[in-house]
DNA sequence: TGAGGTCATAGGCTGGGCTTATGTCCAGCA
DNA sequence: TGCTGGACATAAGCCCAGCCTATGACCTCA
C-alpha cells in the first residue's frame, strides 16, 4: 500500500494463496507432497496441482521431486520463508479477528487502546492460544477513557491502555514502552542531520494522525514545553496513510515505533533522533482497582508482563 | 506455524483472501465501495458481495453503509490495519519472488546471503520499485563464497554478506549491522535471568540451525573463546523450525535478531542477555575490487547505505 | 519380483466469484 | 415536489479454478 498505483495486474494475481503457501510450508516440514495434503485435508493430486500451478505462477521450480518424497530447493527455501511471513500475519488476523468477534459473552473479555488492539493484542493471543488452547476472548478496542468505562462497568475483564497515568479507580501495571520516532524518506535532508532540536520539531509542520489519537496527544505534552503544539502539514486518519505521505516524501512524521518495523529495515524511512525530547509513553495492563485479575486475565497478563532482561 | 497442529478447520477457511483484504483497504481509502471496486478492476456488486461475505466469516460489521458511501466501523478500521499486514507481506513475498524469476538478462542482478535475501532484500526491492518503477531485479541466493564467485564471474552486479571479513577481491561498505541473540520461551528459567556467562551458554545444549549456516558459524566463533563450540540439543533446516522449538519450550535457541519481530514483541519468546561476548555481525554490501556500482546497482546501494541517525 | 512409498495424469463435478441488469434509497436542486 | 445522480443491494446466469477419484509410472527395499 505504499502507492495508489491502479493495478494492471493486481497483487492477488500475482501471489499465491493462503492456502497454497500453508500447503508449501506443510511440504517443506514433511518432505512429502502427500503427507503434506493429508494434513492440509486435501487429496494429494490436489496438492501436486497446486504447487505446479505455484511454480508455474512463480516462474521457479520450488521443489526437487523424487521418487522419495520432496525437497526444497533453495528458491523454494526462500519463497517458503516469505510464505511463512504472509501465512503468520494471516494468523494475526485470525486471532485478532476472531476476539473481536466473539463480541460478548466470551470468557475472556478484553479492552484495550487502538495501538495496542492493532500491533500487540494479535500476537499476544497466538500465545495464548499456544498456552492456553480452550480460551475464548473478546475484543473491544477505544481509548484510554472507554477501556475504563468498560472495565468499572464489570463489561471487560483486562484492560490496555497507554498513556501517562492509569485512569481514576483502577489499578495497573507498566507491560511496555511505546517510542514514538521522528522519521522521514531517505531523500529528506533531515535524514542526514545527526540530530534535531525540539525547537526545530515543534516549528516544522509534520505529518501527524488526526487530533485525539493516543500518539499526537503523547507528542503535544512533549512539545509543550518546547514552543507549542506540533504543527501539522496533514492529518491522515491511518497509520498506514501517515507512512505511505512520509514515504512519498511529504514530510517528516511521528509515529510509534511499534508501527515501522519493516518500513525501518528496508529504509524506506529513516529515523531521525530529537534531542531531549521525552517520546516515550508507557502502555499499561488495568484492572478495576482492588480486583487482581485471576483466571485467564491473569493467563494473558502474565504472557505480556515485562520481566528483567528486556530486548 | 507455532504448532503441528492437524487444522480442523483450517487457517484459509477463516481468513479471507489476498484479494478481499486488498479490496477492503481500497475501500478504507476511498470511502466508497463502488470507486473501491473499480480500483481492484471488479464490479461494484462483485465488491458489495466480497465484503458482505467477509463480515459473514468474521462475524462482525465492517462498514457503515448509507447512501452516500462507506465508512468503516470501529472493528473495520481494526481489521483493515492488520489486513494491511497481511498485504504488505504478500508484496514483500511478490518482490522476492519476482526476483527470483527473473533467473538471468536482468538489468540488476543481485546475489545476497539467505539471510539477507530472506529478511532484507524484499523490502529494499519495494523501495527500489518505488523510486525506480522500471528496474528488473533477478536475485540469487547462496553462502559467501557464492556470492563473491558470482561477482567475480560477472554473473552478479552487487552482493551482499554477512561475516567477519570481506571475501578476497571484492570490495565492500558495511550497510547494517545483525545481532545474534540468545532467546528462550517465557516459561524457561533462563527468562528470568538477568544475564548469563559466556561458559553457561556454550555448555548449554541449544536449539540450532544445520551446521553451516551463517548463525552457526559466528555463534560458534564467538564462543570459541569461552570453552568450545555451540553445542546443539536439535539441528533444525529453518529458522521458523527453531523458533517453533524454542517456542515450545524445547530449550534456548540462538537466532538473527532479523528473525525475532513478532515472537518478541508478542513475548512469546524472550532475550537472555549474555555477558561479554561479541554476537554481532556485519552486514556488507560487496563488488569486485575496483568496480564501484553503477546505474541501478548504485540506486539499490544506495537505498541500503547506513547513515548517520540510525535507530 | 512384489509391496509400498513417491509423484503425475486424466476426467468429471461443484461452487465461488464474476458480470450485467435492475431495484431502492437518499441528497441536492430547481 | 419531483427529477437526477450517486451510493449500495439483489437477481440471474456463466465460467473457470480447484477438488476428487481412479489410475499410471517410477523408485527402493526386502
């Protein structure tokens, strides 16, 4: 989504499946189409199709067969790692899917901020599940202030929040830091700056996501002292948006380092350190103060609570 | 992949498809399913059908549709971010994969270690295609020694390794460093660690990569100094194998940092850090001695080259 | 040489997803 | 008030991707 190019021959024409890159991994574990196809619960001349009709679309051979079984080959080897980064962000969103929408009822009612909701909450519960198989878990995401109505009203069990305090009448606990970072395209001369000053951040217009959002409000508290409020060249409603204007080269933006991971690595943005500026906010387990959480709230906490040697 | 597990009801009958996640994305951007429809190339009814049909699967309203357009709901708006993840995988998957096919006569030709060509190359090769719509990349993926033959041969335009030294006649730029770290599931003494002596680890028997393997050659360099080599309780073929071993408590493991995004941040495995000893390893570019890049091979250089801010 | 594993090929069926054509609703404008 | 245009929904029909079963070819090992 970097570009709102209009696709000639779109993404989905031009990758493979869910379904055939589950199949692929299944093969590259089992060294065998067949196997590979029971446990995929389909029939093996299916599966034998179906990758062909991989390779075909790839242009690659992915697999040495044999008459004792199948190998990868090294292109296999590295499409098949790319597949499992597709097929592991697939499950992000089944397991972040599936918690929003066992709306109520669920044994495990969760409420938590958007940022956390969005990059956090799915992996946390694969491991759950990992853990945990039989947990049934319900989602409701909002800010700071909803996830403490809904946990004083007794309609969520475990809440998330980030931000500087916890809310009035719970009680809480500090899970992790949220940075958030000064980026821009490689091509932005602030790009070559060894560092900026708080002043020159809060005069230049910025990037930023829509008044209210837990990230411009972190950095409005952090600017005040500085000269004022950051000052915005646009406001953009998605994340995702804010990256794609800043990877355009738009103009710099500031976002939560939980959202740049891939963005960062490629260098399709850059950081750009701010000195003396506090841009860290803390994201936060809550509870209805007085209430540990027990049971499977206490399962979840204790997969996210921080522990001392930390990455 | 976390599990072995015989899927009843399998992961791609749960998620929608590559291209009900694009189409949903579109929509987000345009608030409107008709104009939505027509960026994917379908009928509008085609797209009002898809998206009705995945809030069937999922179980939960997407979009508030009136009639004047659609805007998404606030559990739209969640699982449009982490379809985005979704897709932006599958891109990297669709630069990597394009690559690969272009085997020769390819404007570009890059040969890269696993590693990189499996972690890092789809990203750049998004940027690249983003700055340089034009350029055919072909990739080819091998062990050190590969890379600096291909080049040598003039079968390659640009390399890149990972190691200790600069292959013989090749010169280079390092453009990032790698981390090498010790991990363990959550529940492993070692979790709560503070720190662990060069001696434990290397008496340690560790989940690892096949013998050969770039990780297995700096963890066991390092550790040469500190009482002999790794010693492995599993040999593994894939990265994804260890840390799905580690994951299930197996026993600590020894990985990329590159490798760790996600099962970090979910906490599903966590850092040991280990006193005193070098894990770190440099990311290079490569050419033949002499032979600075030129044309694309430059741009993609320079895509890659460290500045000074880093994160 | 036969048994048991592998993968490939062939033929026939089914259904999901597409298209076109049409209906309904709402807003804005005369 | 009634017309127009844009939005989404519904209906009917078509088509092809992908599946299954059945079978064949090949290799290995006893």
């Amino acid at each position: 989504m970097s570009s709102t190019a209009p696709p000639p021959s779109s993404l989905p024409h031009r990758v493979p499946d869910l379904g055939a890159m589950v199949l692929l991994i299944a093969v590259a574990r089992h060294g065998s189409l067949g196997r590979a196809a029971r446990e995929v619960g389909i029939s093996q001349p299916a599966a034998s199709g179906r990758i062909r009709s991989m390779e075909r679309q790839l242009g690659v051979a992915l697999l040495d067969r044999s008459p004792r079984g199948s190998r990868l080959t090294d292109a296999g080897a590295l499409v098949t790692d790319w597949a499992r980064r597709v097929v592991e962000a697939a499950e992000a969103f089944d397991a972040g899917a599936q918690a929003l929408r066992d709306r109520r009822d669920s044994r495990l009612r969760v409420a938590a901020s958007m940022t956390i909701a969005e990059y956090l909450l799915p992996g946390w519960l694969i491991a759950l599940r990992a853990g945990r198989p039989g947990t049934a878990v319900s989602l409701l995401a909002g800010n700071s202030a909803a996830v403490a109505l809904r946990l004083m009203a007794g309609e969520a069990d475990l809440g998330f929040v980030e931000g500087l305090s916890i809310p009035e009448g719970l009680d809480g606990t500090v899970i992790a830091h949220d940075r958030l970072v000064v980026v821009v395209a490689p091509a932005h001369p602030w790009a070559r700056r060894d560092r900026l000053t708080p002043g020159e951040l809060a005069a230049t217009p910025l990037i930023l996501r829509e008044h209210g959002s837990g990230t411009r409000q972190v950095l409005d508290a952090a600017l005040a002292v500085h000269g004022g409020l950051a000052r915005p060249l646009l406001e953009l409603s998605s994340t995702t948006a804010v990256k794609g204007a800043a990877e355009s080269g738009a103009g710099p933006c500031v976002l939560s380092e939980l959202a740049l991971g891939e963005e960062l690595s490629a260098r399709r943005l850059v950081t750009v350190p701010v000195a003396g500026v506090r841009l860290r906010r803390q994201l936060r387990a809550v509870w209805p103060a007085g209430h540990r959480p027990t049971g499977p709230a206490r399962d979840l906490l204790s997969l996210t609570a921080r522990e001392p040697g930390e990455s």
